[in-house]
C-alpha cells in the first residue's frame, strides 16, 4: 500500500505547528515520516524535506519549543509596519480571485508574480542562508533519499513548477523559492527564472499525490467563516481528486486549541513555539482516530 503525506503552507508558525503535530502523532505511534511520498509547499516544504531526510519530528519540534525561553526578534522583513511594505491585501485579493475560479488562475499567478518582484525585500542570498542552515544534514545539494517533492511557481509566465530529485536543482534553493512568499521574501532564481511560493497555485498542491493509496494532508487554515471556507475550497477539490483516482485522502487542520495559539500573523516568530505545543497535542489527540487509515 503506497502512502503521501502532504504538509501545505503556513509560515514560520506554520512549520512550528506542522513539526509539532508530527511529533505529536509519532508519540503515539503514528509516524508519517514512513510515507512513501512527501509533498511540501511553502512552510510544508521545509518540514517535509526535513522528515524526508529521517530527522524525527521530535527532533525538529524540539528547538521551537525551546524559543518560549528566548523570544525570537520579529525579522524586519515580516514587521508589519516595516518601511516600503507592500500592500497585502493586494496578494490576500488575488490569491482569492485564483481559488475561487472566477479568473484564470495562470493569468492571476502572473500578476502576483509582478507584484512579488516589484517588492522591497532582503536580497536571495540572506534569505538563502536561513534554509541553507535548516537542511544542512543533507549536505549542499543532497535530496532526500525517500520520496520527496516541493513546489513554485514562476513568477513571469505563471506555470507551476514542482522540484525533485530529478530536477538538478540545489535542495535549499528549491525549498527557499516554495516558501518565497511574494511580498515578504525575494522570488528565487533557479536557473535563470525567478520563482514564489507554490501556495499560489494551492495552499497544499494536494492533487500531486494522486495515485497513492492513502493520503494525509495537513493544511493550515487561518480562518473560519466565508473566508476560512473560500481559502479551503482548493484543497477540498484535491482531497475529491485523489477520491477519485482510487485513493483515500485524510485532512488535518488546526483544531481550535491550535488557531488560537497561531494568531494573527503566521510570519511572527513568536508564535511559534505555541503553535508547536498546540500541534503537540492535537497529535497526541488524534493519533487514535489515524492509526488505522496509516497502518500497513
């Protein structure tokens, strides 16, 4: 029986609560770093190359917890008031027109890609260290040795890439363009293009999973309501994708313990090591009703 786990986006609290719901789930013997295929996008395509490469995910929860003791500074690049911050509605705006359909999604992800490149940001290089420093354990270049795969988007024409193994590309560059928000964080040069966030195209890129037997996949959901619903509604249209391609398909968002913990800026460090405690035990909590979908 061959098994996915997909991780979608969410920013550093994002990883945070990702790391800690793995760890979470792995306490109590469900351990989806055994899946036969790992798809990471944005925040998911740093949690998933890590536990694709075999590090627990206690392992990688565990630093997180430990900045409750020492507050991380908010980076310049993510403060809210920041000098020549641009406009987020702008990009909140069109990431909406792109999931609900009501325009072409490829001619939107090349509007946003406009917006990112016009941007002010900290140049590739310093926003490449931080990641470099992350998947260190795999050497300069090393792909997980399991089945691993993150995505981005090219910021001119718009087309969504995915990276593997097979890409030739350098794994920190390639999970660096997946978690390039556009507006936050320069777009990525890989091979003479500039590539974004994958969670353009999709918070989770789901559907990439198609053709495995069964699929858990973890997407952060910010909010509830109208706007909860309509951010979500992609993500419910892969999970039918996969339904009906053979497989089965698991979604785990944050429980109400979790979304509280995250705030409202999933870019602020801060939060992280909450939403690392709150992903802790929505893990412990739901392994019980996971064991038998994930078991052999």
């Amino acid at each position: 029986m061959s098994r996915a786990l997909v991780l979608g986006g969410g920013g550093p609290v994002g990883i945070a609560w990702e790391a800690g719901l793995l760890a979470g789930l792995a306490e109590e013997g469900v351990d989806l770093a055994e899946a036969d295929f790992t798809l990471g996008t944005s925040a998911g395509s740093v949690v998933g190359a890590l536990v694709a490469m075999g590090r627990p995910a206690g392992e990688i929860a565990a630093p997180i917890f430990g900045e409750a003791d020492r507050p991380r500074e908010i980076p310049s690049q993510v403060a809210e008031e920041r000098p020549g911050a641009p406009n987020m509605m702008v990009l909140l705006q069109k990431m909406q027109e792109a999931a609900s359909g009501e325009r072409d999604p490829q001619v939107v992800r090349r509007e946003i890609g406009e917006f990112s490149l016009a941007a002010q940001t900290v140049d590739e290089e310093t926003f490449l260290s931080g990641f470099g420093r992350q998947l260190a354990q795999a050497g300069d270049g090393v792909w997980p040795g399991r089945g691993y795969a993150c995505t981005a988007v090219d910021t001119v024409s718009g087309d969504f890439v995915v990276w593997n193994a097979a890409s030739g590309v350098n794994l920190s560059r390639a999970v660096a363009s997946s978690c390039s928000v556009p507006g936050v964080f320069p777009a990525i040069t890989i091979n003479g293009r500039r590539y974004m966030d994958g969670g353009m195209r999709s918070g989770t890129n789901a559907d990439l999973a198609k053709g495995h037997a069964r699929t858990v996949v973890i997407a952060v959901r910010l909010a509830a309501g109208e706007f909860g619903d309509r951010m979500m509604a992609p993500v419910r249209r892969e999970l039918s994708l996969l339904e009906e391609a053979g497989g089965q398909a698991h979604l785990i968002v944050p429980d109400e313990a979790s979304t509280a913990a995250f705030g409202m800026n999933l870019m602020n460090p801060r939060n992280r090591p909450a939403a690392a405690k709150a992903g802790l035990d929505q893990g412990r909590a739901l392994a019980a009703s996971l064991r038998d979908f994930w078991g052999r």
